[in-house]
C-alpha cells in the first residue's frame, strides 16, 4: 500500500513540477515579447500608435499568467498537504532543494532564504 501510494506521489509531483515549468517559462518567454515590441518599434522609427493594442495584450498576458503562476503555487501547497495526509510527509520529491518557509506576500520581491557559502 505505501508503494503504491508513493508511485502515486511521484507520478503527481512529476507533473506538477512540468506545469510550473511551463508557467515559468511562458512567463519569460512573454515577458522577453513584451520587452521587444517597445524597443523594436522605436528601432524602427514607428509611431507609438503602432502595436499598442498588442502590447496591451501581451501585458494582460503576463497578468494571466501571474495569476496561473499564484494558482499552481497554491495546487502546490494543498499536494504537500495531501502529501502529509497519506503519510509521505518525510519523503521529498524533485530536486528543488528545500522549501522556503511561507511568507505572506508583500507585492515586492525579496531574498526568502540564504544558504551557507
């Protein structure tokens, strides 16, 4: 029972961290867009007219996508949960190292933990 219990664990944690995975990287790959169209519009001369609905877009976009990033953070948090609830609480899974203890949001980003040099 506990083996399957951990085969299960790991397939979910498996596919948690691919999703976060991805979220991140849609993250910078938007965010590398966003920062393009300002700067290649002005290299080309255009008006600021040119492109500005777009730009829009992709800054709702990366709105969006804080949004999805806030809410597999927490789908996070509720897996270690149900991690602890089926008694796999001492085993760790990924290679991410330790968790940063929970800080509640501060609308700034900041230094959450330092490891020993």
């Amino acid at each position: 029972m506990l083996k399957e219990r951990r085969l299960a664990a790991e397939t979910v944690a498996e596919a948690l961290f691919a999703a976060e995975k991805a979220i991140d990287t849609a993250i910078a790959q938007t965010a590398n867009l966003a920062g393009l169209m300002p700067t290649t519009r002005q290299d080309a001369r255009l008006s600021a007219i040119v492109g500005q609905e777009a730009l829009m877009r992709a800054i709702e976009t990366m709105q969006a996508l804080g949004v999805a990033r806030q809410n597999i953070v927490e789908t996070h948090k509720q897996l270690s949960v149900a991690q602890r609830d089926i008694g796999l609480g001492a085993v760790a899974f990924g290679n991410a190292g330790e968790k940063p203890d929970s800080v509640p949001p501060s609308g700034r980003l900041g230094v959450v933990g330092r490891s020993a040099a």
